[in-house]
C-alpha cells in the first residue's frame, strides 16, 4: 500500500468519526438535517431563476446543452444505423 492510499485511508478514518460524533446527538443531527435542506431548496430556487433569467437573454444554460447532446447522440445513432445499411446494399 502506498503512502498516498495510506494517507486517504486515514483521512477516510478521521472524516467517518467526526461525522459519528456529529451525528452522535438526535437534536444536532435534526438540525444539520434542517441546514441541509434549506441549502438544497435555495440551491433550487437559485438554478430556476438562474435558468429563467438566461433563457431572457437569450444565452443558453446547461440543461440546454445536455438536450442537445442527447439529440446529437440520437442523429449519431441513426446515422451508423443508415451507414451500416447502406454498406450492405
């Protein structure tokens, strides 16, 4: 095993028992629960009006660039599929 793992190993270790002890407490936990959900809902809404307010600037946000991967993938597909017959005729 080599140092680097070794090191990651140990910090795995280090990181699992604080969360343990964080955790330790019904109440402490709870609210950390509660922190983390409030992030997670303001993260969302951040994304939302993020997207709404590209979207009226007429710049593309992610999503749209994952759609149109997607349908790039699907035209790639289709496109081998036709090449493969046009091969056999």
């Amino acid at each position: 095993m080599g140092l680097s793992s070794r090191l990651k190993q140990e910090a795995m270790g280090l990181t699992q028992k604080a969360m343990e002890k964080l955790f330790a407490d019904e109440q402490r936990a709870a609210k950390i629960a509660s922190a983390l959900g409030s992030v997670q809902r303001g993260k969302e809404a951040f994304d939302k009006g993020q997207h709404e307010v590209m979207h009226q600037l007429n710049l593309a946000v992610k999503s749209d660039f994952k759609e149109l991967g997607k349908k790039l993938s699907v035209i790639k597909r289709r496109l081998r599929d036709l090449d493969a017959k046009l091969s056999d005729l």
